[in-house]
C-alpha cells in the first residue's frame, strides 16, 4: 500500500482517495474501542462477571511483572481477568499489583485466569479479538490519548496553547516510532512524500500529529459514541449520524426532555394547571438557576446550599418533578 502526504490529508495513491487527518486515528480507535466493549460483554456473561470495576491483560502485553510471571508460567494463559475485588467466590487467586498505575500498585488483586481453550469456547477462531485480548495494554494507550483528546472543550482552564502544549506532552507519553519506508516522487505534477505501508495502522500517530497541527478537536458523538474529528466547531455528530435526520431528531428531542430549562417548565406548567401556588416553586428554581450560571445573587439561607453545580440543579429538578407529580396521583 502507498500512502502519499499533502496538504489536504493522505493520498492512497492507487485509488487517488483522500483520507482527512485525523480519520486514521479515530477509525482505529472506534473499531479498537467495539472489539474491547464486545470482549468484555462476553466475558461478563460467561464467566459470571458481575462485580466492578475489572480489567483483563494479554500475554504479550502484561501491565505488571507479576502478571509477566503468571504468563510465564504457564504458556496456555492468554489473558488475566483481575480486580481489586473478588471476582468468583470459587477461584480465590491473587498477586501483588507492582506495576505504574498509582491506585492499584503495591495492591493485591484478584484475578482469574483466560486459557487459549477457554478463549476459543467463548469467541471461536478470532485473528482479531485474539490479537486484542493479548495486546489489549498496548491498544489502551491509544484509546487514552484520542479519550484526553476529545475531551478538549472540558478543559476551559487551558488557553489554547497551553492545552496544544499538555497534548503534545501526552502524546509524547503514547506514541510508538514505526520505522517507515518512504520516498519523495511526482504526483499529479508536483511532489509529495509517499509512504509504503503495509497497514494505514503504521500511520497512527502521524495522522494524530497531523490533525493536532491542523488545531483540529476530537469529539465523541452523543448518538453513537464512536469518537469523531471536529474540523467546525458547530459539528456536534459524526458523519455517520450527521446525515440521518431520522436519529438527529430523535436525540435532540430526548436533549430537550432532560434540559434544566425544560424540566422548570413542565413542573411549573403542572402545578399552574392544578391551580397550586407555583410562585415558591418558580422562586426557587431561579434562584440556583441563576447560583449555577455564576450570577452575582444575595444569599438564601432557606434553600439548599448543597446546589453548586448545574448536575445537581437537575437533579433537584427532576427530584421536585417527581415529588409534584406523586401527590397528584
């Protein structure tokens, strides 16, 4: 496969396709991030998973020296399945956590062990969930940085070039060189620098360093999860989502339902039709409204002083709406 570079994206030069900066990574990470969740389900269900959090490493990729000796022990242990907690009461294993994680270091946890002939009864012949399950620590970092990435407009506290500067020192925690063979040559009446792959996966953080140059965000849509490339700020879905109405309007009803704004309405627009007093409620109600949204206000002692934030505004909203519609009933 030869990829070439130019100023719009990469070029597959036999297709003559453009592919975006940024639409290697978030591919990857999407199809990365299904493969892990389905993993996990599948795991849950048949090993009887219930508690949280849990974790699973691969043989080839193993978080701590303890988990490289379990490996090492045994060579039909593809994974370990482990948690802080018990994870089955008939399988009591343990070790001492001795990798980087802070929380977790110096921990014992449990863990139960994945052998190839268990992996098999429960996904069959999978190249790719057998490469996952095995590699899972080496793919998580990438998941990490397009995670801290995405997260971008969370962080109003950086100034845009601070926040360029924090990625650029997180990427440099992440990234992994693969060495590429890669030649300057005529295309289309001018040059370009053109890349023999054999995966666009060898592109990765190329492609990451490319779109953070661009100043380029990442985003995860709010329909579908998946994480996708901000190249407008007013783009709020992946392209996917963003070409059916039929979903757009279905998600933005249900953003409605839940707003703040609207729940003030519907329990005051009740409570007006019972003929009930609705004033205290409404008085209420904007006053941490207005707490919320920073205004300078004077100080209630008769209301809640726990509001501080918008989450907990809703929360006394939707408290309050349930209460309303209770005593109607």
């Amino acid at each position: 496969m030869e990829i070439a570079f130019s100023k719009n994206g990469w070029i597959n030069i036999e297709t003559g396709k453009v592919i975006p900066f940024g639409n290697i990574a978030v591919d990857f990470s999407n199809t990365i991030q299904k493969g892990v969740n389905y993993i996990r389900r599948k795991l849950c269900h048949s090993l009887n998973i219930s508690i949280q959090p849990w974790f699973f490493d691969g043989r080839d990729a193993p978080r701590c020296n303890a988990q490289a000796q379990i490996f090492k022990s045994n060579q039909n242990i593809i994974a370990i399945i482990w948690s802080e907690k018990k994870i089955q009461n008939e399988i009591d294993l343990k070790y001492l956590f001795d990798g980087h994680n802070k929380y977790y270091k110096g921990k014992n946890v449990y863990y139960i062990p994945l052998y190839e002939n268990d992996f098999l009864d429960v996904f069959g012949k999978n190249d790719f969930y057998y490469l996952l399950i095995t590699k899972y620590w080496a793919f998580e970092s990438v998941l990490n940085l397009v995670e801290f990435m995405a997260n971008h407009e969370d962080r109003p506290y950086y100034t845009k070039e601070e926040y360029h500067k924090f990625t650029m020192q997180v990427l440099d925690s992440h990234i992994v060189s693969f060495k590429l063979n890669t030649e300057l040559r005529k295309y289309k009446n001018s040059y370009v620098r053109v890349y023999t792959l054999n995966d666009l996966q060898e592109l990765l953080f190329d492609d990451i360093v490319q779109m953070i140059d661009f100043k380029y965000s990442l985003g995860f849509c709010p329909i579908c999860g998946n994480a996708f490339v901000k190249r407008d700020k007013r783009r709020n879905f992946c392209d996917a989502c963003s070409s059916d109405e039929h979903k757009k309007k279905k998600y933005n009803d249900q953003k409605r339902k839940s707003d703040v704004q609207y729940l003030h309405k519907i329990t005051t627009d009740m409570l007006r039709n019972r003929q009930e007093d609705y004033l205290p409620f409404v008085e209420e109600s904007h006053y941490y409204a207005d707490l919320v949204s920073g205004k300078d206000i004077e100080y209630n002692p008769k209301y809640d002083q726990t509001i501080k934030t918008e989450s907990d505004y809703k929360k006394w909203l939707e408290k309050k709406h349930k209460e309303y519609t209770i005593r109607q009933k």
